[in-house]
C-alpha cells in the first residue's frame, strides 16, 4: 500500500509541477498589459532570469544534498519552493502598481520556483526510474508526459480565471494543489535505500565522463527550442498574429498539450518505433516547425494554433528520453544524471526566456526572424541526436 501512494505522490507531484512552472509564462498577457503589470519584453523575459540561476545552482547541488539529507527531504522541500513561489506571485498582486515592488516581488517568485524545478525534477525521475527499474525509458516518459499535462492545464485555468476576472486564482489553486501534496507525502517513506538493495538517490560518483557532455549538450540546445515556444508563444501570437488573449492562451495549451500526447504517443508505440529513431527524428521535426512559426502570416491565429501544437510534438519525448538514455547508460554517475541534465536544460531555458527581449530591443529582431533562428538551434540538436543514441562501445546492464 505505502509504495501504491509513493507512485501515486510523485507522479501527481509532475503534474503538480508542470502547472507550477507554467504559471507565469501561461500569465505573459497579464504581466505585459499596460492594465496590470505593464512589463516591457526585456522585463518580462528578465523574470526568468533568476528563475534559470536558481533552478541550475539547486539542480547541481541536489546529489549532495541528497546524500546530506536524504531524496524524500529535498523532493518536499522543492515543493515547499513551488509553493513559496505562489505565495510571492499572490503577493505581487496587492502592489501590481507599483512597478518597482511588483518586479521586485516577481523576481523572488521566479527564484523559488527555480529551486522548486530544479530539486522537485530530479527527484521524481529518480523515483520513476527506481520504481520501475526494468522499464526506465516508459516510467521516466509517463512521469514527464503527467508534468507536460500540468504545463498544458496552466493555460487552460489561466484563461478561466480571467474570464472570470480573477487571474490571480491560477496561483491560489497551485498553492493549495501544493499543500495537500506536501501532506500527502509527508506520511510516505519514500526512501530508495529499501529499493532493490540499494538506494539510486546514493548511486555513484560525482565526476563527469565524456559522454555526459553529449548529453548535457542536448539537453542545453532542446532547453533552448522548448522555452522560444511555452514563454513566448502567447506573447507571439497576440503581438505577431493578433490573437486575443483567449486565443493565445488556447494555442499555449496547444503545445504543452501536443507534448503530452506526444509522450504519451511514443512511449506507447516505442515497439514499433524505437526511441533512439524518436530521438533522431523530432529534431528535424522541431527545425520544421519554427521555420513554419517564423513564416506564418500576420491575422491568421488559428493557423498560429496548429504550428505551435505542431512544435509541441516535435518537443514531446526528446527531455525525458535523455534522461533516460543517460541515466541507463551512465550508471557510474546515476546520482549526478538527472540533476545535471536539468541544470543545462535549464541554461538553455534561461538563455531562451531573457534573449528574446534584448534581440527585439536592441538588435531589432522580430519575433518571427528570431523563432525562423531557432530552426538552426533545432538543426544543430538533430545532427548531435545521432551521438546522443548511439550505443557506447563496451555495454554495461541497462545500457541500449
């Protein structure tokens, strides 16, 4: 019964966290609108800049804390982060007019979700991967296609809220959704040490090999083409396609919803279609998309809708088979691969989230030259895809 509840705790914890993270991106109209917080582009992509700073440095530092205190502690105190956050956006609402307090107060919202993601993350794919030890890649890509259904609710509620004329209760819900999950979890063991004789959390050692950087590399380039869609897909639709804000809220949910099912989708035909071949393929697929973003004509939303569900699918499965694939091949370091993985993830993440205001302020870019740039960004990861599934010259169990 205690490991049914486990299973039920951490994987309810990645839909939890897929609605956390996406909150503010899912909130962009609100944050640039003259009616609220009225925040300039380089502003608002600065929102996430401390986010991307703390999710690295906890993501990095979440193997020795783990080995200090124990996975169960630092998963509950990345939800503790998440729910911090919440707090600070709430609050953030009694002063949205003044701007200098509201940007103050948003940025240390941003910072503890950082610190949520990046030990919350970790943690979870650990116990996925733990809890099903003869199916890594499927556990690994369910737990991360439940955190792509939270990403693809936060829209979804952000848009109920403000028909409602209360967009602020996107965070009141996650905070109250985070509590009872810290409850919950509370009474759980959660302790991998009781797991196949052997505790993952504890697993290995801290030095990098050669072959880490692949991955870390890919995991950087898909950070980057992930963030150009979920942080700035609404903003694009609205600024460049004239979307309202229904609209665009709509074609957000879109993506996070098409990198769902995509998950959902090939881990379930992974028989039949190997996920080395869905790694080497959604790249390509990615570089279409942008491309097919970058071109889209002005006044056509809907069409924005399609192209961003489409760039969804291509990011579906590409993160979470990483992971996968590194911690299955990798496991002299099973400790540090998650949390690494994350911390460059979420270098690209950060470089997406902030570079898109300075390129359109200060270089002059539009938001379409700078999503067809991205294709490069797409191509690049497509040629390293094909390093990334190799199979390493000497086996060890576990590996493909």
């Amino acid at each position: 019964m205690a490991e049914r509840d486990e299973i039920v705790a951490v994987y309810a914890a990645g839909v939890v966290q897929g609605i956390a993270l996406v909150t503010f991106p899912a909130a962009s109209a609100i944050f640039i609108s003259s009616a609220h917080y009225d925040l300039s582009s380089t502003e608002y992509g600065g929102m996430f800049v401390p986010q991307a700073i703390t999710a690295i440095t906890s993501s990095l530092l979440g193997t020795g804390l783990t080995q200090l205190f124990g996975i169960k502690r630092i998963y509950l105190s990345g939800l503790f982060a998440d729910l911090l956050a919440m707090a600070m956006l709430i609050l953030s609402v009694l002063v949205m007019h003044n701007r200098a307090w509201a940007y103050g107060i948003l940025l240390v919202a941003t910072a503890c979700m950082g610190v949520g993601f990046g030990l919350t993350v970790p943690a979870i794919n650990t116990f996925a991967a733990a809890f099903f030890p003869q199916n890594v890649d499927k556990a690994v890509l369910v737990l991360n296609a439940l955190l792509g259904l939270g990403t693809a609710l936060a829209p979804v509620f952000v848009a109920v809220f403000v028909g409602l004329g209360i967009w602020w209760g996107l965070p009141v819900l996650v905070a109250a959704l985070t509590v009872a999950l810290l409850f919950f979890s509370l009474r759980l063991p959660l302790n991998l040490a009781t797991r196949n004789g052997t505790s993952q959390a504890r697993k290995g050692g801290t030095m990098f090999p050669a072959r880490f950087w692949v991955f870390a590399t890919f995991a950087f380039l898909y950070g980057i083409c992930e963030t150009m869609n979920g942080n700035w897909a609404s903003i694009y639709m609205t600024k460049k396609l004239g979307a309202s804000t229904a609209v665009a809220s709509v074609a957000l949910m879109v993506f996070w919803g098409a990198v769902t099912a995509g998950r959902i989708f090939f881990a379930a035909i992974e028989k039949w279609f190997p996920e080395r071949r869905t790694c080497e393929v959604l790249p390509i697929v990615a570089a279409g998309a942008f491309l097919v973003i970058a071109f889209l004509p002005t006044g056509k939303p809907y069409l924005g809708i399609l192209a961003f569900a489409l760039a969804g699918l291509s990011c579906s499965a590409l993160l979470p088979l990483t992971v996968s694939f590194a911690e299955e091949e990798l496991t002299t370091i099973a400790a540090s691969v998650a949390s690494g993985l994350i911390a460059f993830y979420q270098i690209g993440y950060g470089i997406a989230a902030f570079g898109v205001g300075p390129l359109q302020n200060r270089v002059g870019l539009g938001l379409n030259t700078i999503y067809g740039g991205t294709a490069i960004v797409a191509l690049v990861m497509s040629a390293l895809s094909f390093t990334v599934v190799r199979r390493p010259p000497i086996a060890t169990p576990g590996c493909r």
